[in-house]
C-alpha cells in the first residue's frame, strides 16, 4: 500500500507541474513585446498569455478568427497585430472542443487575453478570458513570448 502511495504522489507532481518544450522568441523580440507599445497604424495588438502552475505540459493553440496566430504554454505569451476596427473571436483547442470569448477592437489599443487551465481526471480544460490592461502588464513581465507559430 505504501508503494501505491509514492506512486500516486510522483506521478501527481508529474502532472501537475510536466513541462513541454517550446521555442521561445528572442530576448530582443521578448523586450519589445514587453514595451506594450501603441500598435502601428489602424491596428489593434493582441496578447494572449498564460501564468501559474498548472499546466506546462499543455501546448494550447490561439486563433482569431479562423487563422491560428500561435500557441500559448505555461508562464508564456503570444502578442499578434491585428485590423483594428473589427470583430474577433479569439479561441484556444481544449479537451472537449474549443473555449473562445468576442471581442470587438478599436484601432490603437492594445487587448489582453489570459488563457487558462482546470486539470480534470484526464486532460485539461482550457479556458479565455479578457484582462484589464492594469491587472495584465505586471504578470506579462515575467513571462516569456514564445513566436507566432503553429506547427507544435
């Protein structure tokens, strides 16, 4: 019985905290995105991140619209310019379908999106939703952006 035990406590702590390895952006690249400049001409900018704990060993991919713009890890980020002006559905694959939230942009402003994990007893649901930017620029500092790219 007591084997089971240290079983189950190694393989918990194994899927609690499995890491997936990603490509990250360069630390110029990474510096940038870190400014939270105002997006160029009628444009709008999109960061999509992940913080916490829970879940590195899911690689979540991130679409707006129909067009996949990246994949979002554990204590990561993803930052896409966009038409600014426009409708977008931003949704991210889960276990059981697809999580997405509306939003509707204006040209200039730049829009948050945290994306997170609920383990379940076999995979995880992923979930979105929209920050404010005061509550989203300090946890996004001490993540890493990974490129726009959907080939994981």
């Amino acid at each position: 019985m007591k084997m089971w035990k240290v079983f189950f406590a190694l393989f918990s702590s194994v899927a609690i905290s499995a890491c997936t390895t990603v490509t990250h952006s360069s630390i110029e690249a990474d510096a940038e995105a870190k400014k939270f400049t105002t997006p160029s001409g009628n444009n709008s900018g999109i960061y999509v991140y992940r913080d916490g704990m829970i879940g590195g060993a899911y690689l979540r991919k991130i679409w707006t619209n129909d067009d996949c713009i990246g994949a979002v890890a554990r204590n990561s980020f993803i930052y896409k310019e966009v038409p600014g002006g426009k409708k977008y559905t931003i949704s991210t694959s889960s276990a059981i379908g697809q999580s997405s939230i509306n939003i509707e942009t204006v040209p200039g402003k730049n829009y948050f999106i945290r994306q997170y994990l609920i383990i379940g007893p076999v995979s995880g649901m992923t979930y979105l939703e929209e920050k404010k930017e005061i509550e989203a620029l300090d946890v996004i500092k001490n993540l890493r952006l990974l490129p726009n790219k959907c080939d994981y």
